[in-house]
C-alpha cells in the first residue's frame, strides 16, 4: 500500500534527512512511513477559534453536541439523545459518556457548559441564536433553559461556532483543544495548519496519522498543487480546468449541487436602497442564466429564491423578465430620469461601492457583469474587493451592496436563513432591515415543532423578503472537489462543515 510522505519530510529529504520522517518497528527494524494528507481549500483561517472560526470543525480538531447528515437530518453527536420540555423553552441534553478532549480531560456536562458559555461571551451571532437563559449541568445531563420557545435548538446546536473544547486551554486562536479525531500540531494564519491523530478519539482511531491543510485563494494555485503533486485534495480548483481535471486518470472530480446563494445584500443605511424599487432594478439588471454560463461556466444553477428547488420549504418564484430595460422601469417608479447617460434624482447621479472578496472568485466577475450593466442604465458603480468580508460589511455603512456566497440551509432547514439575515442581532442583517410582518412569521417558526408547518412558515416568510425584494438570489454555485485516486473515503459534504474526518484515508 502506498503512502504519501508529508511535505515536511520531502524538505528534509533535500538536505539528507528524510530518515526523521520515518520509523523504525521496534520488532522488525523495518522504516515505516508516516500516513500523510495535504489538503489545499479556499477557506481563509486567521484564527482557529472555533467561536470565530469554523476550521476547527472542518478539520477535524473540535465537535458540536448535534450533527447533520447527508440527508441534511440532524443527529447525535456529542451529545447521545435530548428532548424538551415546557414547549421548547428547557431542553435536557445528555452527553456521551467515555469521550476525552486531546489533553485527556474527560468530557462531561460541566465541560460543555463552560464551552457553550464561552460561545454566547465571544459571539453575539451565537448568542442571539441559541437564547440562552440559564444552564445547568450534572454529571452528563446539561439543562438548557432558553429566553422563549426555541423550537430549532438542536439544529443551532450543529453550527461550528457552537464547537465544544477545553476552555481552559491556554492559547485557543492558535491551538484549541477539542475532541475530534486530530489535534494542532502547528498553525500559521492565513497560510497552513498540521494536525496529527489523536489516537483515542473515541470514534475510533484515526486512518491519517496527520494532515496538511493550507489556504490559497488563488484557484489556479490550487489546481496547480494538485496536478504536480504537492496536494491530495483540492476544495474548488478553477472552473475551466474541471474538464481537464476529469481526463485525467490519477485524478477524480467530484461534483455537487450545493446548499450555497450567490447573492446581493443591500444596505438600507444607504439612502438610495431604503427604496424598495431601487432595490428591485438591481434584483432584475442581470440575468441569473449568463451568471450562471459566464462567472460559473455552467457550474450551478438560476436562482428563484434563497433555497434550493430540491428542499421541501423552498418557494419557487415567478419567473423573472431581466435586463437593463426591465430595471429601468423600477429606477423610473423611485424617482430617477435617465439624462446624458446618468441616473438623476435630485440633481445628482445614482452612484455607490459594491463590495466583493476574491476566495470565490465567480463573487468579482459577477460583481463586473453587474457594474458593466449598470452603466447601461446611468449607474455609476464603484468595486472594492477586501480579504475580509464578514469583517467589512458588519463593521462599516459606506456600501451599497455587496456580493456574497452564503450557505442558506446548512441544517435542512429554513430557519438558519431567516433568522440570520433579518432577525435584530443576525449574523447576517447586514442591510439592518426589519419588517414587522417577517420578524412576526419567523418568530412563530422559531416556536414551531410541527416540520410541515415550519416549511408552510418558511415559504409564507419567503413571499414576504421577495415581495420587498431584501435581498437577491442570484445563482446556487455547484460544489466541486478535486483528489488523487489514491485518496479513500473522502465525501464531499452539503453542508460543508465536515471536511478531515477519521475514515479519511490514502492507499
């Protein structure tokens, strides 16, 4: 069986010491080589933090107390089994037994009670979303006592940034401990982590000794690593190399419909987009169908609404006439002539910064095809890409839209969506909307068990963002994987959240 030697130990090897990669059975005196795997994504990691951070789920390092499958049904994780009480305002959380973190602490419910108050300290997301009132712990039986009726408790219980650790590690940023089936073994933000087994993962010893995962948002840096080796797996190399990709034998693409919205966020601080006709010329001016074709080369789908066709509480809308001609009526309905080339209300041009982030790079062409459009109809539209953009959009006002790639229903369910984009505290209400009739629907989806009623809400909540036009369901992009024959066992997840797992393995 073959072995991919890490790229530390093909360093050495350079400069003569390839032996310290290696060692020697002590009943055999037989070299054996160290299990290795080199992971190259796009995702950005400055920190491994897992309240700041989803990394430390994604490679394996730290768990939530709930999962979701691939089926996109939650299930037990950390946690064995729950149940509520009082109509979803306690639930009762039992917590496996026999589970260690890395440093051997045993894991119980004190220890996941400290973590979850940890989570609700450093996230005002988290905290907003799980509405924790008070909890109690006793032995493995965690009581959690929320503010109201909180129906999706253990679906927000799968978000990353609900990860438990050992809170009492001294350097969480750069070296969290978890209870996954690898540990740190070393980080450089922004640039690449080493995690190596952790030999009494109580799912079973780990395949890998250790893994290799480095961030480049450069897509064709990616696809590069890959084809001469230096990468085993590669998260999204560059569109146009795909075909390329599958004509070769060492290598298998795989390819997914993902749970992901490329869309256009609007902020309402901005005068222009308190409009809601202003709002509706920008969800028209482009055709989802060429965004789809140009910035996707045909990797993914038109959008007609946040949620994929395919998921039972999605809510087709009716199908859309695009074009600068169509957005022109609704910037004539807001108040706009078109004089000498410019949008003019009240003696100025319509003008604003759209804000894009280059580790999916479809986000600026996209942004491109939408400022070339624009020009058409008297639009003046300024790009600015940053490296940081959930940073950027939730810290300053001086944009008017922003492209985004946002994973709509991680958990098989509507309500992550809604509550994050237009509840008062939201991860995402970036455009600091709020409409009394939506914050009304979702706060009885928020209350409701029943999953056909909760998909009748959601649709109901649907009709409401698309009738204001809050936001813009561009395009859902294809999720698409890249990895040498020789790796075992790899899938490639819906939900995106599992990526380095036990079973993972190279032969």
């Amino acid at each position: 069986m073959r072995k991919k030697i890490s790229l530390l130990c093909l360093t050495l090897a350079t400069i003569g010491m390839l032996a310290a990669c290696s060692s020697k059975s002590a009943s055999t005196g037989q070299e054996s080589e160290t299990k290795s795997l080199t992971f190259v994504s796009n995702f950005p990691s400055d920190t491994l933090d897992p309240q700041l951070n989803y990394t430390t789920v994604r490679a394996g390092i730290a768990e939530t107390l709930v999962k979701v499958n691939e089926h996109l049904q939650i299930e037990p994780w950390l946690a064995k089994k729950w149940k509520t009480e009082d109509n979803g305002t306690t639930w009762i959380f039992e917590i496996r037994d026999g589970i260690t973190f890395q440093n051997g602490k045993v894991l119980n419910a004190e220890a996941v009670k400290h973590s979850l108050e940890r989570t609700i300290k450093e996230s005002e997301a988290m905290k907003n979303a799980l509405k924790i009132k008070e909890m109690k712990a006793s032995g493995q039986i965690l009581t959690i006592t929320t503010t109201e009726p909180l129906a999706t408790l253990p679906s927000e219980l799968v978000h990353p940034n609900t990860a438990i650790i050992d809170v009492d590690t001294s350097d969480i940023k750069s070296k969290p401990v978890g209870t996954g089936p690898f540990k740190v073994a070393s980080f450089k933000p922004d640039n690449e982590m080493k995690v190596k087994k952790y030999k009494e993962y109580w799912g079973g010893e780990p395949k890998l000794d250790e893994v290799v995962l480095t961030f480049n948002d450069d897509e064709n840096a990616r696809t590069s690593a890959l084809q001469s080796g230096e990468a085993d797996i590669v998260y999204r190399p560059a569109i146009e190399s795909l075909n390329t990709l599958k004509q070769d034998s060492s290598i298998v693409v795989d390819i997914q419909p993902s749970l992901r919205n490329q869309m256009f966020f609007y902020n309402s601080k901005q005068e222009a987009f308190k409009d809601k006709n202003v709002r509706k010329a920008f969800d028209v001016l482009l055709n989802p169908k060429d965004v789809v074709n140009t910035a996707l080369a045909g990797q993914g789908s038109p959008a007609k609404g946040p949620f994929l066709e395919s998921l039972d509480f999605s809510n087709n809308q009716k199908t859309k006439t695009y074009g600068p001609s169509e957005a022109q009526k609704y910037l004539e309905k807001a108040g706009y002539i078109l004089k000498d080339g410019k949008a003019i209300k009240n003696g100025a041009q319509l003008s604003f910064k759209l804000v894009t982030y280059p580790y999916r790079p479809e986000l600026p062409l996209m942004s491109q095809m939408l400022q070339s459009e624009a020009k058409k109809i008297g639009v003046k539209i300024d790009i600015q890409q940053v490296e940081n953009m959930d940073e950027y959009m939730t810290t300053k006002d001086d944009w008017g839209m922003v492209t985004y790639s946002l994973i709509a229903a991680p958990r098989g369910d509507a309500g992550y969506f809604f509550n994050a984009l237009y509840m008062e505290g939201g991860a995402f209400n970036v455009g600091h909307f709020h409409e009394p009739a939506l914050t009304s629907i979702i706060d009885e989806l928020n209350k409701t068990v029943d999953q056909k009623q909760r998909n009748k809400l959601a649709r109901q909540a649907e009709e409401i963002a698309e009738k204001e036009t809050l936001h813009s369901s561009i395009v859902h992009p294809n999720n698409f994987v890249a990895y040498k024959d020789n790796v075992k066992n790899w899938v490639t997840t819906k939900s995106e959240y599992y990526v380095i797992t036990k079973d993972l393995d190279v032969k």
